[in-house]
C-alpha cells in the first residue's frame, strides 16, 4: 500500500508466534519489517534499521519492554520513532511507566491484528498531517526544531524523548493560551490512546527539568501554558 511503504517497523516480542502474526499482518499492510527476540537484540537491530514504529512486548527476559524503551529514547536516531508496547498486564503501574518513559501507545493483550492496524495507521496520519511551515518555533533562547526533534536553549541542544518534544512544540506553537489536560491527551496523544491524565503532569515536569521551569507555566484548576512574558 502506498501510504504505509515508506515505513519501518521493528516488532519486540518473546513469544515466536506473536511475531510471526505481527510480522504477517504489518507486511500484508505494506510496511518493512524486522524483529527481534528480546531487548539486547532489539536495541542492536534499532540503531541500524532506524524504525518509524517499535511495537514492543513489556514482559520479556533479561531486558524487560519498559527499561529497552528507556534505552531507545536515549538514542539520537530513535528520537522520532514511535513506540508501541504490547502486554498482557493490565496494571495501571505498567501503564505509568510505558508513558514515562515515552511511549506513544499501550495495547493489552490478546492482540487483535485489525485493530492494532487501524492504531497504527492512525498514528502515522497523524504525523503526515504536519505542515512543513511549522519546522521551526524561535522564543526567547529556546529554538524547537521539530524536522530534527532538537531543543536549542542558548545554542545548545537538547534532545527529548517524542512525546515530551511534540507537548512542548505543541505549547510554543500556541504562547499564552491555557490547554486542559484533556486538550493536551487530544492533541498529542490523540483521541484512538487512552491516556492517564497524569501522565501530562508526568511530561510537563521532565520537559521543565531540561529547559528550565519559566516557559510553562501551570494555570490552577485549568491546566498548562506556554508563557511569553518571563
């Protein structure tokens, strides 16, 4: 399919036969595929293939989905890639530390393939939907350039995980208005994933620890803005 072949995704899972169904379906729907086994080999086949989308199982030996994806997001070359856990724990806990770490999506299993295919294609339509006109957003000392997903702050760069990139790029881009948790899920999140409402709290913070905490401001009782007069 036309829409999907410029895509790559890596598929993480221990269980043989999950990756024989993923792997079956992703293909059938046109996009370039790899697995791998465990974490270790995960992170080693990642840096080389460059996926657009990581679907990756949190329960798995040596390595467990939570800590690989942790590792993924220190990566530069991973920077834009979407990842995706799958699992059969159902426990808000794991929830929380998937989207900690970054994640883009939370699938428990069992796996229905046509369903996961709709989220995913949803999540790259997504991202065709930016406009180029918006790469680049210029405040004060903080230069956000989401064709690179860098932060500059005085010139120096630094990188965030995808999700704390696109809530920041996402406020900047709107200076001075107030988002509700709710607008800031729909927006970055999207309204197919079901989010924690904490885990924009969770987001806001880890973006304040590495830009400095006058830029987003909290609003009590409403919920987050970019803020221009600091």
């Amino acid at each position: 399919m036309s829409t999907t072949q410029s895509h790559k995704v890596l598929v993480v899972d221990d269980e043989p036969d999950i990756l024989e169904l993923l792997q079956y379906n992703l293909i059938k729907e046109g996009y370039e595929v790899k697995t791998a086994p465990d974490g270790k080999k995960a992170l080693e086949v990642a840096k080389d293939f460059v996926p657009n989308l990581i679907l990756m199982d949190i329960m798995m030996p040596n390595i467990d989905g939570v800590e690989t994806g942790r590792r993924m997001r220190e990566m530069p070359e991973l920077s834009s890639t979407y990842i995706i856990f799958l699992t059969a724990r159902a426990e808000e806990y794991s929830e929380v530390a998937a989207f900690d770490i970054g994640a883009d999506d939370y699938i428990t299993k069992p796996i229905k393939p046509r369903a996961l295919m709709s989220r995913i294609g949803a999540l790259f339509r997504r991202e065709s939907k930016k406009t180029k006109s918006d790469d680049k957003v210029t405040i004060g000392d903080l230069m956000i350039d989401r064709k690179s997903y860098t932060v500059f702050n005085k010139g120096v760069p630094i990188t965030l995980p995808k999700k704390e990139f696109e809530l920041l790029f996402f406020l900047a881009q709107n200076p001075n208005k107030v988002f509700s948790r709710d607008d800031l899920l729909q927006n970055i999140w999207g309204t197919d994933v079901y989010v924690l409402a904490r885990t924009v709290d969770v987001h806001i913070r880890k973006v304040r620890e590495k830009i400095g905490e006058g830029y987003i401001k909290t609003v009590k009782g409403v919920g987050y803005k970019f803020d221009l007069n600091d």
